[in-house]
C-alpha cells in the first residue's frame, strides 16, 4: 500500500476565510492562499494515495496586526477527499512560533497515524520545517519534500534589526534543507542556490487554478483602463507604475489599483492629484478578479533588477493572464521563455520604459487586445493548470520514494 501524502501548510478554509479578513489589520495572504489550494488540488487529482492536510493559516501576529490572540481549530473534509486536520494554536507575537510548532507536530502526529508517509511542507517556514523533521525523526521511512516560493532571505523587507533575524533565518533554513528530500522550487536559480542535483527538484514557477472563471468581453469606448493588484511595496516598482501614468497625459486613461504595502501613500497621493487613478485599497481575492474582468491592460511593474529577482516569479501573472487580459511587465530572470510570447515587455526597466509599453497597448484597437488576451489564457489554462503542474511533483515525490530510505541524515 502507498504511503499516505500530508500537506502542511496553511490555507484559509471556507469556514475561516470570513473571519481571517475580518480579524486582519493590513494585507491578508491572499496569494499564497490561491497557490496552496492549487498545489493541493492538483495532487489530489494526480494521485490515488490517501491526502490530508495539516493546516495552521498564515495569519498575521495579535496585537497590532490580528485581532485574536488565539486561533480556532477546525476538523472537515476539503475537496472530497481531503481530510482536513485544522490546528489550534497561540497567535501572541513570539509565542506563536513555538505555539504553530508544538501545533504542527501535533497534527502529523494525528494526520500519519504514526505511520510512514511523505509531508509536503508549504514555504520555508522554521516551526514548519522543524516540525516536519521532528516527526520524521519519530516515524522511520517519513519523507520530505519543501515546495519553495520564497527563499527566507527575500521574505519581507526592514530595518537592521530584521535583517540579522533574516540572516539567522537563511542559516538555519540552509542547514535543514540538506535534511529535504525533494523540492518543488519556483526558479532554477533556487535548485542552484540550494546545490540540488537534477533528481532532487522540479520546477512549477506558479500554478492557475481556474475554477470555471469564464472571461468578459473586453469593455467597449475610448477609455484603457489599467490595473494592479498585488503588494504595494517600492521594492516590487509600485512607484515606477505611478510615475509612469502620471507621465501619461492622455485623458482617456484610468489607472485602478488594488492592494496594501509600504507605498500605500504615495498611491492615495497620486490619487489625490489625478482624478484618472483610483485606489481601492485590499480587496478580497474575488473583487479583485471582477475588476480584472472591467479593465483592459494589467500591469505588474517589478524590475527585473535585483538579486531576489533571479529566485521569484510573481503570482499574479498567471491569474493575469487567466483573465484574457493583455499584461504588460518586464522580463524577470526567473520567467520561462515561453511566457514571452504572452507579454508586453517593455524595453527599458525604468517608468520610461514601463510608460512606453503602456502607451503601446493602449493604442490596440480592441479586437487586438482581446486576441492577446486569449491567447495569454488558452496557454495558461492548457499548460499551467494543477494537473500539468502537480503531475511532475507527484512523479518526483514516486521516484524519491523508490530511491529513499527516509528523511536524509546528517551530511
């Protein structure tokens, strides 16, 4: 009998998603949300061994940017078949990294049955990892597999003080990851990172789970409204995107921006002298596919200048092109060539380069804006959906298992 696969992660069930946004001061993960649940889908649909998931929500900490010190456990079953082993834990700053830890131990405690199975962790996320490891070191032939989105030395930015904790993060991160089995990693600058041979990883750069979206036609008149959705944060080029508009004085422009971060400001500032922008703050991953569907260019502005560049590929795009809307964004280090074919990259990585690229599209009568746009999304949808995806992470993890004793010891 196969081994039983137990995801660890941390996804908003439909039960909880209501009061996390409820309870959330600031942005809601709403993003690492979507890709979970299309990891999980996806290996659902590409193998007959049992599924459960260990869940423990990525929520932010009480106080000041949650507004429960505790978090609620929840048992059900999710996409018929997955049993869902909702842990409680302590949500105090500090606390909760060992409180989700002891919870997340807990649950594969419950979730294998103390038997042998494959854990496929979420994010490197220390009280996860940890966790995991523990558990495999209680349970003979347990193996691991990381999927990666972010190396920890990327995750966030701050101040000096966060930094060093960062940096002590990556060491420890670097340490357990000789312990992983496998990885499922956005980038192949990450497997190099990592010093991983062939064997050991595949790439899923993003995955686009459609469930049933049918795509609007694209909205008829003079106007071109573009929009982003996603973090508002300078490091990702929310700003070039506002100097670049502001640079576009075709009144015929409208600029929609959607999301919360460290540029919150200067977005409400543009607003306040450009009656063309509107801001519509953090909006529920629902509203903010609707608004998608009304505008007729997206943009996403983040340089390919940077060293985290090489090691992330952003969400968004994916969902961008899912809607059947023309993108416009730059050529990043981590893109697969074969998404060139289905983007306006402009020529320059700068807000003159960015506006260039803009003013281009927009001057697309609407039947070619509809074309790009379609066949952005029969790519993304042929190529790009869970069991394309998941179907190498599942062979992967197979193959691991016929070549492995358990977790891997010490170097």
């Amino acid at each position: 009998m196969m081994d039983k696969i137990i995801f660890l992660g941390g996804i908003f069930l439909d039960e909880q998603k209501l009061m996390i946004e409820q309870n959330s001061v600031g942005g809601v993960q709403n993003a690492a949300d979507a890709l979970q649940w299309a990891f999980l889908s996806g290996i659902a649909a590409t193998t007959e061994r049992d599924l459960a998931l260990v869940n423990l929500p990525y929520v932010n900490a009480y106080p000041g940017r949650y507004d429960k010190a505790r978090f609620p456990a929840v048992r059900t079953t999710i996409l018929d078949r997955v049993q869902v082993f909702g842990m409680g834990f302590l949500n105090l700053k500090v606390v909760r990294w060992f409180s989700r830890f002891a919870a997340a131990l807990r649950g594969l405690r419950l979730a294998s049955q103390r038997a042998p199975a494959t854990i496929i962790v979420y994010a490197a996320y220390l009280p996860f990892l940890t966790a995991a490891l523990l558990h495999g070191r209680l349970t003979s032939g347990t193996r691991l597999c990381l999927i990666l989105p972010d190396l920890p030395e990327f995750m966030g930015a701050g101040g000096g003080l966060y930094r060093r904790a960062k940096a002590v993060e990556s060491a420890i991160f670097f340490a357990l990851a000789r312990r992983i089995d496998c990885f499922v990693v956005l980038t192949r600058f990450m497997a190099d990172r990592l010093a991983l041979s062939p064997d050991r990883f595949v790439v899923v750069e993003g995955i686009h789970r459609s469930e049933g979206t049918a795509v609007l036609p694209m909205p008829a008149g003079p106007e071109r409204v573009f929009l982003y959705a996603g973090t508002l944060a300078a490091r990702y080029g929310i700003l070039d995107l506002l100097e670049a508009f502001a640079d576009c004085t075709d009144p015929q422009f409208r600029l929609w921006i959607c999301g919360d971060g460290d540029a919150k400001e200067a977005v409400k500032r543009l607003c306040s002298r450009d009656s063309r922008v509107t801001y519509y703050g953090q909006v529920p991953r629902e509203e903010a596919i609707a608004l998608q569907a009304r505008a007729h260019i997206l943009v996403n502005p983040r340089r390919p200048d940077g060293e985290f560049t090489k090691y992330s590929f952003p969400s968004k795009t994916m969902e961008y092109l899912a809607s059947g809307r023309p993108i416009v964004m730059h050529r990043l280090p981590g893109m697969p060539a074969e998404y060139l074919d289905h983007i306006i990259a402009p020529a320059r990585s700068d807000p003159q380069g960015l506006r260039s690229a803009m003013q281009l599209v927009a001057a697309m009568d609407d039947a070619e804006l509809a074309t790009r746009g379609m066949a952005g999304r029969q790519f993304v949808l042929a190529e790009k959906n869970p069991e394309a995806q998941c179907r190498r992470v599942v062979e992967m993890i197979a193959r691991v298992g016929n070549e492995s004793e358990g977790l891997r010891g010490d170097p």
